[in-house]
C-alpha cells in the first residue's frame, strides 16, 4: 500500500475516534467481566466468612468411638454453688452423660461425637434448662444471666455486675485454672478434666468444682484406668493321652510226647 493512502487510513482512523459512533458502542464485555469479577469475591468472601463461623471438627485423635472419659462439672452463679445437674436418664443414647455426682462421662458412640467433635456444648445442648454462649449463662429451672446484669438478692454477690466466665483445669492436681476464651461450646473435654461455668463479678475468682464432685472424679478415673479387659483363655485342643499297648500273654502250647 502506497505510504499516502496508509497516511489517509491513519487519518480517517483518528477521526472516528471521539466521534459519535465510537462513543456510542459501551464495551460491554468489559463490564461484564468488571461485575463477574466482583461477584465472584464477594462469593468468595462470604463463604470465607461462613467456614471460618460454621466450622467442623475433625473426628479423627481421642476420644474415639468406644473410649470412656470423665470430667468434674461445676456451677457458680453470684457466689452460689448450684446443685449437681440431674443424672441423665438411663434412656439417652449420647455420648455426653452425667451420674448426677457432678461428673460428665464423655463416651463417643459415633463420629459426631469423637476427636475434635468432643465438646463442652455437646453436654449442655442435651441438659433441658442449661444455657451457655461467651455472655450467658443459664441453670435449670432459674433465668438465664446475661453479661453486664446485676446478681439477684440473696446471693452472696448480689448488686454486682457480674459476667460469664468459664474455667478449665487439666486435672485435679493443677491449682491455677485456664480462662476459656471465645465460644466456651467449643471447649473440648479431655480426661480428668476439671470445668466451672460460673456469672461472677469481675473481682472475683472462679473457683474449682465443689471438693465432692472432685471426689466422684478421682474415683471415676481411678475406676476406668484399673478395670481392665479380661479375654478368657481359650483351652488348647486336648492332648489325648497315649493308649498303653496292652501285650497279650503268649499262649504256650504244650506238645503231645509222641508213642
């Protein structure tokens, strides 16, 4: 092509540039790609968000199907130890059961219970009246306590503010107990195990679960780790003794003496 008609091709190009008809022509596929794109993320982010507030525990390590554990389980509200919770009635098919002692007995049954699935909350959503989230805290047959409430008359704390903490110790012979922090449902049971869900002032210390259930405890571990599984011996075919040959007598035969 010649260079003065490539000259007029380039001119005429750049003429149509901002005029009318290129203006008029959106780029649709380029905001279409733009909204994809943003849809996308926000997707993204949102499932983010989902996995990261509906997480699931893995079943795998202990306590697996079949194992039994025990834990203490104490409740302190505005300086009154409450009552053991009832026993679990003898019909209930969970994995997370109480003697009524105050001890929990942690025995999986199925994946959903086992590993990391072993948690605090799977025993309080089987109490009927038993409430626990990070700001409250409910015993049966009583209201539920909310952070920043004051404690009711009667109690020895009553007219403070008090507010939900939940202890844990990792045996009986710790002294200083861990604050459990975040969703105190999450808290997952280990054996022997010590926990006290308590509504107190800030000002005062959650102490341990009363020195009985402690007590239950001891024995209830002591129990489980001393009775051991006896397989019967099973008898070996029976070796049948050796018949003693019995030796018939030789017959003598006696001979006429000949005539």
């Amino acid at each position: 092509m010649a260079a003065d008609q490539t000259g007029k091709w380039v001119a005429r190009a750049a003429s149509t540039g901002g005029g009318r008809t290129y203006r008029g022509q959106a780029p649709v596929n380029w905001y279409a790609s733009l909204v994809l794109i943003v849809l996308v993320g926000l997707g993204l982010v949102a499932y983010s968000r989902y996995e990261r507030t509906h997480s699931t525990a893995s079943s795998a390590g202990p306590p697996t199907v079949g194992t039994v554990w025990h834990a203490a389980l104490g409740i302190d509200i505005c300086g009154k130890i409450e009552p053991n919770l009832p026993a679990t009635p003898t019909s209930s098919t969970g994995g997370f059961t109480t003697d009524g002692t105050g001890v929990v007995t942690v025995a999986p049954t199925t994946a959903s219970q086992a590993g990391g699935n072993a948690v605090l909350g799977k025993f309080v959503s089987g109490v009927h009246g038993l409430v626990l989230t990070s700001n409250s805290l409910g015993y049966p047959g009583q209201g539920t306590h909310t952070d920043g409430q004051r404690c009711p008359k009667g109690t020895p704390d009553a007219g403070k503010t008090g507010v939900v903490s939940v202890v844990q110790w990792a045996n009986f012979t710790v002294k200083k107990g861990s604050p459990v922090g975040g969703d105190p449902r999450q808290l997952r049971f280990s054996d022997g195990q010590m926990i006290t869900l308590a509504f107190l002032p800030t000002s005062v210390s959650v102490p341990k679960p009363p020195a009985s259930t402690i007590t239950a405890l001891i024995k209830a571990t002591e129990s489980s780790s001393t009775t051991a599984t006896t397989v019967p011996v099973t008898p070996s075919t029976a070796v049948t003794p050796a018949t003693t040959a019995t030796t018939a007598p030789a017959t003598k035969t006696t001979t006429a003496p000949a005539k």
